[in-house]
C-alpha cells in the first residue's frame, strides 16, 4: 500500500519510506511536518513518564557542557538511592580487627542479561535526541545537500533486475543450501580446484542438491545470474617515457556511486557539511566526522557560487605499495577508495565495505634505466599518468554534478570532489611532488609551482627549473586539473607511519641509550598483568621490525617504567621525563574521537612541552639535531583536525588491513600466471556474492520500521555493559580456601562488616558484628569480570569485550604452574558507578568475586532489604592525592593500612568501575625478587598508569 507525502505531495512511499523521507528531506515543508510529528511524540512520552524521572536521569552526550564529559560507561542496571554511610568501627567484642574505612552501602542493583545492550544503546541515542533539539548545537548548512526527488531503493532494484519469476528467495541458486554453499565457497578462500575436487567425490552434489557440479559451473551462475555491486574492472595501457604500462582500474564514478548507493549506509550519508558545538552559546567548535571539519563548509561555499543545492561527496584516495610474496619479492600496488559521507566508525572496519578497490597501478621498477635520477622521475611521471587517467572524469562532473540516487532512493545532484590523500611519507612525496626530506604539508611558493610550466621550454629547461625550485619534474600532476583542490590541504596525518613507527621507534632508541637497554627489560619484565598490557618477557629492547601494534602496546607503559631510573653523568631526570610525557599525551590527544577548540589547545601544548625538554638527547649525546619530517608533521595536527576531522576519519592503519582482502587474498587465489586478470575477476565474484548477501538478508528481514539517524559527537564516555558468565568458575569454594588460595585475608570480618551495615543502613552507630552467623560453608566464586561494548551510535557495531578484571587462585596449565591473578580496579564509592570523577572512586585490588547463596539470602537479610547478587572482596589503596607528579604528571598510590594491616572491603560488584593498571616505583634499580606475578604484593608504592586506553587518560590528564 502506497502513501502519500502530506507536505510535497510526493507519491509511492511505504510507511518506512515516508519516515525516512521526511526525516532526510531538505524540502522545508517536510522537515516542519518532521519536527512537529516528532515534538508530538516527545510531548506524549513525557506525559507517560514518572514524575520522578528529571532530565539528569536521561541518558547521552552532555552538549551543554564544554569540553569533555569524561563519564565512564553505563552499566546492565543503574543503582538505587544511596543508603546513609554506616559506622566504621567494630565494637571492642567483636573479631579482632582494626577499624578502617568502608564505602557506603547501596541497595541492590539489578541484574541484567545481555539484551539490554541494545536498550542501552536506544536510551542512549533517545537521550541525545532530546538534547539536540533542546539546545540546537548543531548548524547545518541552509542549502547544502537538497534532495530532488525520491526513486527506487537500491534492494528494491536490484531485485527487480534479478527476473525472478518463480519467487525464490535465493535466485539463481536453486535452495538454501546451494546458496549457503556458494557463498561459503566464495567468501572462505576456498580456491577453484578444491571446490572442484570436493564436489567430484562421489554423492555430494546429490546429497546437497547443487546445481552445479563444479568451481566453473559456479561461477557461470555468478557471471550470468548476479548483479554486481561494483564496476567491472578494465584494463588500459599508458605509455610513459615511450615505454607502455597496463593499469587495471574500474571507472571512478560508478565505484563512487556504488558507495553511495549502497543499501547498508543509506541512513547514516552525510549530506551536508554541519557546525557541531558542544555549549549553548556555541562557542566551542566540535570537530569529529569529515562533515563537521571547515573543509566540506569552505568547499560547499565555494560550489554554491556555481551549482546552488548540490551534495559534495569528498573522495578520499588512498595507495600502497605492497609486498605479496616472501620469496620471490612480487608486489601490487593498490589505490583505493572511499567517501567522507560515510561514517568514520563504519569507515574504520573493513568488514562494512566502505572502501572500494579503483585500481591496481604498473609495479614496476624500471630495471633498464641506468641512471637513478631519471628512473625515479619515470616512476613518479608514470604514477601521476596512471592516476591521471582514473580520476579524469572527476574534472567536469565534479563542477557540473550529476544525479545520484542513495540506497533508500533518495536522488540528489551531487559532485564528486577528491577532497584528501591517505598515504604514509613517501606516498605524500609521490604525490605532491616534493623531495625526501621535505614536508608535503607546507606552503610552496607560487613561484616554485610555476616552474611545472617550463614544459613548454624543453625537457632539459623543465628538469632544471623543477630542481631549482626543490620540486620533481612531473610533466602533468593528476590533481592539476580537478577541481577545489589543493593537493598540499588534501594531504592528511598518518598516525601509523608519523607516530608510532616514526617518533614513538625514535623514542625507545634514544631511552634505550639513555637509561640502558637491560635496565628497561628488567622493568618491563616485572610488570602486573591487565587486560590493556601486553607483557614483553625477554624485554622491549631486544626487539627487531617492530610492527605499530607493538609500538602502541609499548606506548601503554612507557612513561611509567623510566620513573626514578638514573641517567648518566647524574642529570636531572625532570626534562627526560617532561620530553616522554609530552610525547605520550600528543599521541594519546591525537587520537581523541571528537576534538574541541579546547582539546585542540591541549594537543599543542603536549607538543610544546615535548620541545621545551627535547634537548635533554643532545645534552645526553644521543642526537645531535631534530631534523626529523615525521616529528615536523606534527605541528599540521591541529590544522588538519579542524580541516578534515578527527585523525581515525584517514589512518593508513585502515589501507594496511585492506591489502589483505585486495591484494594478498587475490593474489593466492591465482596460479600467479598473468595475475591481474584473475586477481580482479576472484574479487568481482566476491563482491557480487557479497552484493547478494545483503539483499536476502533484506529479503529475510522483512520492511522493518527503522528510527531515522541523526549525526553526533562521539564523546569520551565508555559506553558498555557489565559482565560475567552465567555459571561460577567454581561453584563451591570454602571460606579458608578464599582466604589460602585467593589471598582475601578478612574475608569473613569484612563480609560480616557489609551484612551488619547494609541491615542497618540507617543506623548512625557503630555497629557490631560478632553475632553474624554464615548460613553456608561454600559459596560460589567468579573468576573473571568484563566489560562489553554497546552500539550507542548506532552503527551495528558487533558487540566486543573491551575490558576485563580477573581474580583467580593459582591454578595448573598442562604441565605449569599459573599464578594466582589479582587485578586492581577503579571503584566507586559515591553511588553512582555511571558518573566517574576524581573524587568519587578509589583503587582496589580485586580478590575474589562471588555470590551468596540464594538459600542463605533470606537468612542474612530482611524481606525489605534488597541485596546484590554479585559481590567483590576488595583491597584497598589511599585515595588519590590533589594533584599528580608535577614531573610526569601520573598519580601516586600507597597501600591503605590500618595498624600495619592491609584495609579490605565486600562491595558490590557493580561498584567496580573498570580495570586499572599501577606502575611500581623501581627506584634507581628494579629489585631482582621482584617478577611480574608478585610486584603487587612486594611493592607499596605505585604509580596509576593512564596511559593504558584512551577513557582512562581522559579521566586523569
């Protein structure tokens, strides 16, 4: 049944269709019908809600507040009122144990299952509507993106196209099963011969009705019966110094269209360029997404003075060489592609399909020039050729626009702009044209760009006028013609190559020769495990081709392990350690999610700080200068996040995983005879069946009514739910093996403190606690504790364990010895384990998790007071001091004592907040009985590392 738009009076639309038409349109008509049919459905909600609920019940992103609201995540249940704080003391006739500090006691928190990830996930995207509309931080631009008219869905089309007469869901595959077996066969790497091989065994194909009976009849159904998603790949020749290069490469319009088009992101496209604030009188500038950076506004201004109303679609390139073989050194060379539109946290996984391969260029290296100069000005004349002729339909209809419809039909004119480059340094040189050494990123003068034009004077004239002005002599560079582009903006930060394997691999040289290689071993060794710490048992500085994931574990605990280590010639350690922090927090801001004006100030004075200490290295001999490009690059950073968004909108670390899929997967799947012919058909196989999985998942999922999206800052909060398994690691545990095994030394004095207090929580007066009497001798323990994410943006994210605390006794694995595991975690103590400040948690060390048994329940506590259903026995350090290390600016820990014991508490495990990970203080020399398992215990001075994730660096910088 169709329905009729009541504001345009555009026909044909389902009920969904309309919904998301009128939540999309630009039309202004549409849109008040939008606010007004949506301001009646908050005003009814409101109505339905209990008086008690206020506004800072709701959850989301706080926009009215500046800055970041650095609240850690929520959790399955949110606590009930804090009961009054009980007494501290025992009476004198109780057990022997001394008074110490107890948080205060709560009611109980329900438990939760994992389904209420995704109602997490709605409260948390119901809660930013209503703040969005209440305070107006976002300014859109007024003509930007106008929708022309409404057409056919993307899987409504492709449906159509399939001639599917007989209604099988599964067309051209004759079942289910024969299509759960292509699609298996074609997404698993399973290559020709071996799908061929299986089927020929005798009674397969039978017993599993398939209509095909071998790898090529497969793939005539594939060649013949699917759509494909993508363009077919075509092969040119381009002639470069008279010498003729293939490229393979597919037409750059219609990858950008299939982009565009695709089903999977119809309602998250960025259709116009927006200002997001994070005050109400929007003063703070949010920067986060590609559409929220100054580059798509500036650009939109600029084509509204030719094409009013058009949607900007900003390419992003990026290319790599790549090695694919061990042996025989063959490599590809990759470009690929993809849209700013596009969500970065759906651009960031390759699994969603977001980047496009365009093209795979010439690999060669010119073997037959003798002369290195003018082979390396063939390699770069013949790379900007190549791309040349792949982007040149970008030049007239990125002015001129052209219809382009997205996956739920909307068309809107729209002009495809090559907007960025993602490479690492010697991509930037490739591209724009400047000598090693070099940064691609600052100005050149005029007058050196214009020596490109001596062309027309000779090559010789060309060639010396280029060196001259400290540029390649590259005949026509590809971006010299497209339009609204600056080939120096376009280049963007590449926190791979730049920081971690740049400045951070520089780093670890220059501490290494500072403080002595065996020193920082011995240190990294007697590090205490945490979920966010990569133990490296032989050490850190014995190691060779570190790859960025190990630079960046080692990141997690760099600063912490130099703390009070001696430095020659008895310098003062200060500089050494301000340089290191410095360096550690640009590189942690740097990779903030959303950025502010204020946090942008804040990434440049970590950088500042950096340089105002650096020459401790040359005072130390280790370097003379710090004529690095890398470490330069730097100082684009800010500019760079203000131009295009937030650094994870364009990290090669994204094109390094893409080679696997494109390059490395397709190049096995060959006989490696005239690759590029097999290597673009396996992938244009894989696509389609790819094509086709997501239109009978379509099928198979019915019209569902879905919300319309709406775009916002990501904030520093950590969203995720609160975890642990549904049976006990160990059902039956005694109360001396609790105190023998998992080290929990009170246990049954703290226990009886927690049952006497939360059975009398009001009672101002210390309480005795010598009469609880344990109706059980075992209780069920838990040896692990997690943290899962939650989808509050929206994005069908998968669900994934971010954290962990584990608290297990010494247990055998095979033939070895595990040691017991004691994590330290951060707990809150105000109440509310959802709001997370300095002042409201403490540190604990996690000894044992457990439950009380439901039959001894009702005998520990009244009908009316209600008990948790999972409890951690914690020990606990000193609160945090007013301010950190004014040298390194990390806290110090002590243990909390009480007569010269440790103090311990029975909290609610929905009061731990989160894993934290302490740095002992070594001192000039790492004690040699001190290993990774025991450090805890031997050591009462600590630093809290906050440098472990992003969220606890928040936290405590």
């Amino acid at each position: 049944m169709s329905t009729q738009c009541p504001a345009c009076s555009h026909e044909d639309f389902t009920v969904t269709g309309l919904s998301q038409h009128l939540a999309k349109s630009r039309n202004p008509h549409c849109r008040a019908l939008y606010h007004q049919s949506r301001s009646q459905v908050h005003t009814r909600d409101q109505r339905d809600e209990p008086d008690e609920l206020t506004a800072e019940d709701e959850p989301g992103y706080k926009v009215d507040e500046p800055g970041y609201e650095v609240d850690e995540p929520g959790y399955e249940a949110e606590a009930r009122d804090e009961g009054d704080e009980a007494g501290d003391e025992d009476d004198d006739e109780g057990w022997n144990f001394e008074p110490e500090w107890e948080p205060p006691v709560e009611d109980r928190v329900e438990d939760v299952t994992m389904d209420d990830i995704e109602d997490l996930a709605d409260e948390d995207e119901a809660g930013w509507e209503d703040q969005r509309r209440a305070h107006q931080d976002i300014q859109a631009h007024p003509c930007a993106g106008q929708q022309i008219t409404c057409c056919c869905a993307a899987n409504a089309e492709y449906e159509a196209h399939l001639a599917n007469e007989e209604e099988n869901l599964y067309h051209p595959f004759a079942s289910k099963m024969e299509w759960e077996v292509a699609r298996w066969a074609k997404l698993r790497g399973l290559s020709l011969t071996a799908l061929s091989d299986l089927l020929a065994i005798e009674g397969v194909s039978e017993r599993l009705s398939l209509s095909f009976k071998n790898g090529n009849e497969l793939n005539a159904i594939v060649d013949h019966g699917l759509l494909t998603s993508h363009p077919k790949f075509k092969r040119e020749q381009i002639v470069v110094a008279g010498e003729a290069f293939d490229i393979y490469h597919r037409d750059v319009i219609e990858c950008v269209k299939s982009l565009y088009g695709d089903p999977d992101f119809a309602k998250y496209l960025a259709f116009a360029p927006e200002r997001h604030y994070s005050d109400e009188d929007e003063t703070i500038h949010l920067f986060h997404d590609m559409h929220t950076g100054k580059w798509w506004w500036d650009t939109q201004k600029k084509l509204d003075q030719h094409s009013p109303g058009g949607t900007i679609i900003p390419i992003i390139i990026s290319s790599d060489k790549t090695q694919v073989t061990l042996f025989r050194n063959k490599s590809v060379y990759p470009v690929y592609l993809t849209i700013g539109n596009i969500p970065k946290e759906i651009r960031c996984k390759p699994s969603r399909g977001a980047h496009i391969l365009l093209a795979y260029l010439p690999c060669t290296h010119l073997q037959h020039i003798t002369n290195k100069a003018s082979r390396r000005r063939t390699l770069a004349n013949l790379y900007h050729a190549c791309l040349g002729r792949v982007l040149a339909p970008l030049k007239s209809i990125g002015v001129d626009g052209l219809r382009m419809a997205s996956g739920d039909g909307a068309l809107c004119r729209c002009h495809p702009l090559f907007a960025s480059f993602v490479g690492d340094y010697p991509e930037q040189l490739l591209v724009t044209g400047i000598k090693f050494g070099e940064c691609p990123k600052c100005d050149v003068d005029a007058d050196d760009t214009d020596a490109l034009a001596a062309l027309d004077e000779g090559n010789l004239s060309f060639v010396h006028a280029c060196a001259a002005a400290g540029i390649k002599p590259i005949v026509h560079p590809f971006w010299e013609d497209l339009p609204f582009t600056n080939i120096f903006c376009a280049i963007t930060p590449d926190m791979l190559h730049q920081l971690y394997q740049g400045l951070i691999k520089h780093l670890l040289g220059w501490l290494s020769a500072a403080c002595g290689g065996a020193e920082i071993d011995a240190r990294c060794r007697c590090l205490p495990p945490n979920h966010h710490i990569h133990l490296f048992s032989k050490g850190i500085t014995c190691l060779s081709r570190i790859s960025g994931t190990e630079h960046a574990q080692i990141c997690h605990f760099l600063l912490g392990i130099i703390i009070g280590i001696r430095l020659p010639n008895n310098l003062n350690a200060g500089r050494l350690l301000r340089a290191v922090q410095g360096l550690m927090d640009f590189l942690y801001l740097a990779q903030y999610p959303c950025h502010s004006s204020e946090s942008l100030q804040l990434l440049d004075d970590a950088l500042n700080l950096f340089h105002e200490n650096k020459d401790i290295f040359i005072d130390l001999g280790i370097c003379s200068n710090f004529n690095l490009p890398k470490l330069h690059a730097a100082r684009h950073y800010s500019a760079m996040i203000m131009m295009f968004g937030t650094t994870d909108n364009y990290n090669t670390e994204y094109t390094e995983r893409l080679h696997i899929d494109f390059a490395k997967d397709a190049y096995r799947a060959t006989n490696h005879k005239d690759e590029f012919v097999q290597m673009t058909r396996w992938l244009e196989h894989k696509e389609k069946i790819m094509r086709h999985d997501k239109y009978v998942n379509w099928r198979c999922a019915g019209v569902e009514e879905t919300m319309p999206y709406h775009s916002r800052p990501p904030d520093m909060t950590f969203r995720r739910l609160q975890s642990v398994s549904k049976h006990p690691t160990a059902k039956a545990v005694s109360i001396d093996k609790l105190i023998e095994d998992y080290g929990a030394t009170y246990f049954r004095e703290a226990l009886a403190r927690y049952i006497t207090q939360l059975n009398h929580t009001n009672d101002p007066i210390p309480l005795c606690t010598q009469d609880v009497h344990f109706p059980f001798r075992t209780l069920p323990v838990f040896h692990r504790v997690k943290w899962l994410s939650v989808d509050a943006r929206g994005h069908s994210d998968a669900t994934a364990t971010l954290d962990s605390v584990h608290a297990r006794p010494q247990w055998s694995s095979g033939s070895s010895l595990r040691p017991r595991r004691s994590d330290t975690a951060l707990v809150s103590i105000c109440g509310n384990p959802d709001v997370v400040s300095m002042e409201g948690v403490r540190v604990g060390q996690v000894q044992v998790i457990f439950l009380l048994p439901s039959k001894s329940v009702p005998l520990l506590f009244p009908p009316t007071v209600e008990v948790p259903t999972h409890f951690a026995y914690i020990e606990w350090f000193e609160p945090f001091t007013s301010a950190p290390d004014r040298h390194h600016g990390l806290y110090k820990l002590l243990r909390s004592l009480c007569g010269g014991e440790k103090v311990a508490s029975i909290v609610p495990l929905a009061n731990i907040v989160r894993s934290v990970h302490l740095m002992p203080n070594f001192g000039a020399v790492v004690p040699q009985e001190w290993t990774s398992d025991t450090v805890l215990d031997n050591c009462n001075t600590f630093w809290l590392n906050s440098y472990i994730d992003r969220y606890t660096f928040s936290l405590f910088k």
